[in-house]
C-alpha cells in the first residue's frame, strides 16, 4: 500500500490509532492514551511559544528508509515547510521530529525512529517517555539540550 492511498482510504478515516506504513506498505497501527495526547499537545504548544518562526505540527507523516512514519510532532522552519509544504508525506523530515513513547512502543522502536528521522535529515530528534521526561538526540548522539530551542524543558509537567 502506499502512502496515498492510506490518506484516502474512507475505512481507514478516523481511527483512534496512529498509522504508520513499514517499507513493505504495511499498515502499522498505535493506539494512544490520554497522556500520549497530553504531552503531544504541551509540546506543541511550548514549540510555538519559544519558536519566533516556522511551523510546529502535530502527526506529520515522513518519508524515511522503512516506510511513512508519523512523527508525534515536529518543528519546520519556514523554507523546509515551503519544500514540503504540498507533499501528501515529507519528502524531508522536519528539522525537529519528536516522538512521545506510548505503552506500546518499545525502547527499540523509539530508537530505530530516531535513526529514521536523522537519516531523513531532521537536524535533531526529541524522545518524551511516559513520565514526560525529554531527551534530545542529533547525529552526534544526546546533547544535554536542545540546540535549535535551547530553553525547551527537559520535563514536561502539567
């Protein structure tokens, strides 16, 4: 399956699942809790709080090596929005991709996602637990903060 078609399937509208596609085009789905939802939203709302520019998004679709994933929220700067703006899936991952573990993730995913966005060219990857703890990721490995939104918290609390 492709990611078009996925987008336009009318019996795949509306589920209360993320939809990812592997590099098979297999539907991979993950269901999400109220906190997952709740971090994803505080995030995105601290992105556009502390970001005088660009775009901060939540379930933006990605094309990576394994297939469309779905980054729980990214920041775009405006010239890569302008890019991607009009793409059905990121033909180039956001500079920041953020994915927030749900029970049903494993450290392993989280991981192999990581490496996904990196190699799409996202400048740096956040991983938020089920606590609300972030850590920042760039190709270099873990920074202590942030670089593109150095007074982004460590901690998301409600």
């Amino acid at each position: 399956m492709r990611w078009e078609e996925v987008c336009e399937h009318k019996q795949l509208q509306d589920l209360p699942f993320k939809i990812e596609l592997n590099k098979w085009g297999q539907i991979v789905m993950s269901p999400v809790k109220i906190k997952h939802s709740f971090y994803q939203g505080r995030i995105q709302r601290l992105l556009e709080s502390l970001m005088n520019t660009g775009e901060a998004m939540p379930e933006c679709a990605i094309n990576t090596s394994d297939g469309v994933k779905v980054a729980d929220v990214v920041w775009c700067s405006d010239q890569r929005f302008d890019q991607i703006q009009d793409e059905i899936s990121a033909s180039i991952a956001p500079e920041i991709c953020i994915e927030v573990k749900s029970t049903g993730n494993t450290f392993e995913e989280m991981e192999f996602k990581k490496k996904l966005y990196l190699e799409s060219q996202a400048i740096e990857v956040w991983l938020c637990n089920e606590q609300g703890q972030i850590k920042f990721y760039n190709e270099q490995g873990e920074l202590s903060q942030s670089l593109l939104v150095p007074d982004f918290p460590k901690q998301i609390k409600r």
